[in-house]
C-alpha cells in the first residue's frame, strides 16, 4: 500500500477485505487487499488497496 497521511483523518471503524479477481486467461486469481473507514458521520471511504498473494486454480 502506498503510504498517506492519515493523522487529520478519523475512523471509527475499518473493514479489510480480499477480493480475487480472475484477469484475461491465466488460471491464477489476483487477490486485491482493500480497507474502507466509515466516519462519524457515518460516510464511507477509500482508505487504501493494494495488490495481495495469487491464488491458483487448483485451490
């Protein structure tokens, strides 16, 4: 993930999750890690995504 400020901001909850994507032909999946804060105002947002492990198809 890249690196931001996050200081100024505030979450009152954060939600990580792995969404496998499986891209063109290749029979491996791309996991992609994302976090999203929820506000105290109740908003959503982007915190950050990176890319994560490959899954293969034999799994």
């Amino acid at each position: 993930m890249a690196e931001a400020y996050l200081s100024a901001k505030r979450y009152v909850y954060i939600w990580a999750d792995g969404i496998h994507l499986q891209a063109r032909l290749e029979d491996e999946k791309q996991c992609i890690l994302v976090l999203i804060g929820a506000t105290p105002e109740g908003r959503k947002e982007l915190v950050g995504f990176t890319d994560g492990a490959r899954e293969s198809a034999q799994d």
